[in-house]
DNA sequence: ACCCGTCATGTTGACGGTAACATGGCGGAG
DNA sequence: CTCCGCCATGTTACCGTCAACATGACGGGT
C-alpha cells in the first residue's frame, strides 16, 4: 500500500480512503490512486484489515463430518448467498462431541470470523457455541428455531406430508426406516412420526435404525415386517436402498408396498419406481440464513424467523393400498 | 496475549513462545503461562498471526458452482485430510471465466492463504491461476497431470475401463451421454470415447449432450438411437436418468441396452438395475492433494504425482449383447 | 576470583492496514 | 481585507503477534 501511495503521488492513508470507497476524494486523486493500483497488481492484506478492524468478511461454517445431501446443498446455497454480500465461507467439520466442536470453534473465532453457521445436528451444540463467543451465531437444519437464532426446514410439517399422503391412499400399517440417532433431524421425523401413529391409533411396528446411507436403507429394507404397506423413510438414499431390497424379496413398489423418502434429491425422480418425496428447499435455507447474518453483522434486528415449508412431490412409488 | 501475560507474570514474548511450542521454556514457566490461558480462556489471533508471519493455516479452495458428487466428495476429502495438518479450507466458487475466477483469486489472495487448490474443470484456468501467485497451486480434478502440480483420477484410463467391459460382452453399438462441453474430465471421456470407436473400427452415432444432472440424462435417454446395445454416460445420475427414459421407451436394461455409468455414488449400487459404473477414489484424491501442498508449502520437493486409478464396478445395468 | 558462554526471559520493531486527529488551502461572509 | 469553516489530504498511534536482538543470572574453567 505504501508503494502504491508512493506512485500515486499520496499518502498510504488515501490509498485507504480510495479502497474503502470514502467520500470526499478528488476524482482525480481516486483515478491516480487506481491507475497505481492496477500497475503494481496491488491486493490489500486481509489480515492486516481484519487485524485492525476485527472484521473479515468471513463467514464460519460448523459442518457435519460427512458429505449428505442436506448440508452439503446448505453449504452451496450459504456460499452463493454470502458471495453477493462480499462474504466467504471457512469451513470446518465436526462431530457432535465438545472437544471436536471446541477445536472447530477455537479455528474459527480465532480468524475472527465475523459470524458463524452451525449445522446443528444436535440439540446441545448450539447453546454451547453462544455461550463462547458474541459473534452472531446462526443454526440450520435443526428443525425446529426454538428460540435461537435458526433457519430451518419445516421438518414435523413435512413428516406430516408425507404420512397423510400415505393414509390419505388407505394405508394403515406404516415403518418408518430413522436417520443417525439423536441427530435433530432424524429424531424429529421419528418423533413426529410415532406422534402420527398415536393420532391415528395405528399399530407400533419396530422401528427400523438407519443412517442416511442407500446402504443402511438396503438392509432396513431386508427387515420390513410382513403387511407392511407404507414405509416412511428418513431420506431419499435409504428409500433407494429399501426399494431395492424390497423388491429382492419380490415385494413391489408401490403395489405391495409404498414407499417415500425425504430431501428430493435429483435422482430421486428417476429412481425406479419414481420417488415420491418430501422436498426440502435448501437453497432458500441458505438465502434466509445469510440474510439473517447480515442482519446480525450489521447490528441490525433480524427479522422474525419462519421455518421453510416443505413440499410433498408424488411420484410412483406411493400408490393406494391393495384391495 | 498481554493480559495474559500479566496473569503469568511474564513477558508476551514468553507466552508466545509457549504457544509455538519453542523450546528452552522452564516447565514451570510453561505451567503458569497455560494455566493462565485457560483461566482467561485466551485464543490466539490469527489476523495478528497471519499478518507478522505470512501464513494463515488456511488453503484456498476454488470450486466449480454447482455441487455436483465429484468436487464436494474430494471438498470433504481435502477438509479432513487438511484438518489433520492444522489447516483449513477457504471456500469460494468460480466458473472458469477470467473474471469469476480473477475476484476468487483476489479473495483468497488477499487472505493470505497458503496454498491453493483448483478444482480445474477447465483445461485453461491453472496457468492463469500460477501466472497471479507465487503460493503453492494444486490443480484437482483435471483427468490429466499435464506437467504442473495436480492430482486427479485417470479419466482415460476409467473410460476404457467402461468401454472395454461393454466390447467384451460383445457390444458393437456404442453411444455416449456427455458431461458439460468443455469441462476437462467431460472433455476427456468424450475424447477416449472417440478415439475408442475408432480403434475398433466402430460406427459413430450422435454425441449426446448432457450436463451432468439426471434431468440431462433421461432427455439423452429418450433421444438414444434405435439398435444401440451400449450407453456410456458420463456420470451416474445422468445414467439414472437415461435407464428411466429407456425403460419409458419400453427398452430393457440390460437385455437391450446395457447402461455404464461414472463415479459410483452411494445410490448407484441400489439404482434398478444396479449401477455398472466406474469408482473414482476421491478420498485418495484428497489425502494426495493434501500431502503434496503440504510438502510444497514447507519447500519439501513434492513427490513424484501419479494418477488415481478408478476401477470399474460391475452390477446388473450390463450383460452380453442380445443374440 | 575472574571471565565468558549459555540458558531463560525481556525489549523493541516490524507486519499492513484503519481510525482519530492534525494540517493546509480555498472560498464566502462580514 | 480578514477571519472562519470546510474540504481534501497527511500524520500518528494502534490492532496482536512474531522475529531479532538485548539482558541478566548462573556456573564452569582457569
């Protein structure tokens, strides 16, 4: 900066002043200051800047420590998002225990991350992340806002959707294949589904564990209790493995059984049957999310918190329950 | 730093050379100075770091802008074998014109990262991306080492692996769903398609475009030529796609037209029929990338770069052509 | 007993910006 | 004509850390 101001014929200070787009320069200074910019390639140290500022127009991301569709999209949609507002996402992983998420918090608030995304797969993690640090933290795909500072997919009203459809077609004897245990998300859809059962006095079959994989859902799908008609499954991959593994054991989908699945992924329409599906907006999740960082950063309110809807996609693997 | 400094009773400097592990530190010198951080639950400031030593334990990271399987496979990939070596990865998205990818490198420039890698989908931007910098570049993703630093899957080598299976189970009758033109691996599986027909004397029937999506995939389905027995396509879900477009035109998988995808993504063992598709191993991609930018940013000659190789994936999508 | 090297630690000055305050030139009002 | 105030720009200090050099205590060789 200090050459630059030297071949502009100026202080470093205005150099300064011309980068931070301050009012009150002679258009001809700021062209001068420009021109030297542009012929020595001059590219202003972020770290000084955040060093003097405290500031760094980065973003901390907490992620999960494997790659599924849910925040993987989240991750994507966050990065677009931010890009616009000037901002860049740092990411890190994390499992849920306290010392893998001290160690990702102690990374981040060390750059000086100006705000912070925790895909809060579990309840706990994000009262323990506000309690260490007053940057504004923000928490998604946990289900549920519950107060906090949260932007997330509605997920008891798209259980909801996809069990009503079910029902709606006659079904009455339902298996539900869950997510990673304890996750938010997996224990929401679980819960929200027994919650269905209850409603409608439908019979409890056990519940089938799963994982997120096509794998996991593969073998759930080997263990689908005899009469089964509708099974609920806690993602798009397992509802895949589950199909495959039904029809294995020469059950057909939907005639036999009809199966849906969660998060809409692309290849979910061209799965065979079709997948019927709850979609999930991943793309707004993230623009609500930085809308609401900025929001934050900038000292600002942020405007009330609605969970994303989402919506149900029929496709061919639900059909009306055999006569 | 200096207050916690006060609390121990010694000089910043001692503080800091406890924290960078430097030795001729008294014991119990190094006792007092941790126990103070923890009492003052101090965190050391990267900005400052980064600004009195020019490094930032962070590695710059340029991705395509639509999360497709291969680029966020090796992201988390490079995240967990980076996090190993206490770094981190930066994140921003690019597409392969120069101004896109001039405001990335600026970005990540500007923060000082210490390495980059490049997700270079096109054959052009590495040398661009050197040309800006002297930080270590690491080009992934490209099919082809061509000289400069970069670790990637064989993209040749993967698709005879693929074309060969389907000429030895007799197939004659060869068609190819692209990826996006112009993407060095989209480029690179065309190009041996290409070469592959014409070492085997075979007919060329119309390229099919594609994108990538399963969407792509079953327009490409629907548009596959009559008396073709073999479909390569350039990844699994647009081979998803096309299975289900051929399936609507009342064409069997495999009895007719045997299906060969790329990548084996999760879903691709539980597709009906089962995905015959080529592994591309990007957790090795990552591991490689990560230890040779290492190797690079502590001036350690890297080691000699070897393609990964893939290796085909037989399931039930391809079978002996039809009698 | 003296000198000198070594070890543990302290002191000082960058690193590259920003913020707050200081300065000088210029125009308009009295 | 003089004074004041504002506008454009310069000066100085500081952000938190590391690197280089400075210091002082201690101990061993002569």
């Amino acid at each position: 900066m200090h050459d630059v101001a030297a071949r502009a014929g100026v202080s470093h200070q205005t150099v300064s002043r011309v980068l931070n787009d301050f009012a009150g320069i002679r258009p001809e200074t700021r062209e001068r200051v420009l021109a030297a910019i542009r012929e020595l390639g001059y590219r202003r140290n972020m770290a000084a800047r955040a060093l003097a500022t405290g500031r760094s127009e980065v973003i901390g991301v907490i992620m999960p420590e494997v790659p599924h569709f849910g925040p993987t999209s989240t991750l994507y949609a966050i990065e677009h998002a931010a890009k616009k507002a000037g901002f860049k996402p740092l990411i890190t992983t994390a499992s849920w225990d306290p010392e893998s998420m001290g160690q990702a918090l102690d990374f981040l608030l060390g750059r000086s991350v100006d705000a912070l995304v925790v895909m809060a797969q579990h309840p706990d993690v994000l009262a323990a992340v506000e309690a260490t640090t007053d940057v504004p933290v923000l928490s998604v795909l946990t289900g549920s806002p519950r107060g906090t500072r949260a932007v997330a997919v509605d997920q008891i009203a798209g259980t909801r959707l996809a069990l009503d459809h079910l029902y709606s077609l006659g079904h009455r004897r339902f298996q539900h294949i869950t997510g990673i245990a304890g996750l938010t998300e997996a224990q929401l859809r679980r819960d929200t589904f027994l919650a269905f059962l209850d409603e409608h006095g439908l019979e409890h079959l056990p519940i089938l564990e799963g994982d997120w994989s096509a794998d996991a859902g593969y073998r759930a799908g080997l263990a689908v209790d005899e009469g089964v008609t509708a099974l609920f499954c806690a993602n798009d991959p397992m509802a895949m493995g589950a199909i495959h593994a039904l029809e294995e054991r020469g059950l057909r989908v939907p005639a036999d059984v009809s199966v849906v699945g969660f998060d809409d992924v692309p290849e979910a329409a061209y799965a065979h049957p079709g997948l019927t599906t709850v979609h999930q907006d991943f793309t707004e999740v993230g623009l609500r999310a930085v809308a609401m960082l900025m929001d934050a950063i900038s000292g600002r309110e942020p405007a009330e918190v609605s969970p994303v809807e989402p919506w149900l996609v029929e496709r061919q693997s639900t059909g009306p329950v055999r006569a």
